[in-house]
C-alpha cells in the first residue's frame, strides 16, 4: 500500500510554506520594514518546496484541475495586488530581461511584484483550499498536481522574478531601498 499524499512529508511542507504565504498576502503586514523580508524567506522556501513535490502520474485524456469552486476571484486578487502595490510604492515595478536564459536577448521588460505575488497567490491558493476542505484524496492529488503543473507553466516565472526583486529590496538594496534592515 502507498502513502497518501496527505501524508507525503514533501506536500505537508509545502502546504505549510503556502499557508504561511497566503497569510502574509492576505493580512496588512503588523511591520512593513519586515514584511518584504519575511516574503522573500516564504517564497523562497514555497519555490524549494514545490521542486520537490511528488509528481502525480495521469492519463493523457484526464483533465485535472482544482474544482472552480476554489479558485481565488478577481476581487481577491485585486485586493492582494492592491495591498502590494501600496507598501511597496516605487519599488513595485522593476526591470528584466524576456529570456534571461539567452545572452543574445537584450529586450529588457517591465515587471510588477504586485503582479507576481497576486499571480502566485492565484495559482496556490486554490490547491491549499482543497487540501484544507477535505480529507479527500483525489483532492490532495489535484491540489499536487496542480501546484507543480503551475509552477512549469505560470506561477514558477513570478516566484523566481519576485525573488530576484526581493532579495535585491532586502539584501543589495542600500540607500535606494527602504526595505533593508542590516
């Protein structure tokens, strides 16, 4: 008999790092100084974590998704996105490359973190609302699936893109971030 991914210490971890994540975007931070650093430290081990999730094996006719009866609405996002934007001000858009991956590529494009981080938001959350709903199985492997599935396609790009961000706001920032706190 296999372990339920209920019990999958991997899925576990990640569903604490995404709880712990979804609160942080959902709460008006108690201290904006630290807020942008206990974001980074979050979202970095949400993305170590999903790397490591369990790959869930299906048919090429199954459509898995998370019932749409836990996706994130608009408003939600609008108002993760909303909350963002406003504490991190100026410092909400940056810059980047399209395919930092090609060094011929020198089309630098604009980045929103309030964008990011409501994205992220939008692509876990849902999985997290099924896990929590029920002890049901077939949802904990929807939820799996899709948190992977999403990382690939959609919510993996912004992870590392708000990471970068971030760690440059809190680490490398200097005079030019009000986020720095050593």
């Amino acid at each position: 008999m296999s372990m339920s991914l209920r019990e999958d210490q991997r899925a576990i971890e990640f569903v604490r790092e995404a709880k712990e994540l979804r609160v942080l975007l959902e709460s008006d931070p108690a201290e904006i100084a630290t807020w942008p650093r206990s974001l980074l430290v979050t979202l970095a081990s949400l993305y170590a974590l999903a790397l490591k999730l369990p790959e869930i094996e299906v048919d090429e006719e199954d459509e898995l998704r998370v019932p749409k009866e836990f996706d994130v609405t608009n408003e939600e996002k609008v108002v993760i996105w909303n909350r963002v934007e406003r504490i991190f001000g100026k410092h909400d858009r940056y810059h980047d490359v399209y395919d930092p991956a090609d060094a011929h590529d020198h089309e630098v494009v604009g980045g929103i973190l309030s964008d990011d981080l409501s994205d992220i938001h939008r692509d876990i959350v849902p999985g997290l609302r099924a896990w929590e709903a029920s002890q049901d199985v077939e949802l904990a492997r929807l939820a799996v699936y899709d948190w992977r599935a999403m990382l690939e396609f959609h919510w993996g790009r912004h992870a590392t893109d708000a990471i970068r961000v971030l760690h440059y706001l809190v680490e490398d920032g200097g005079s030019k971030s009000s986020f720095r706190t050593h």
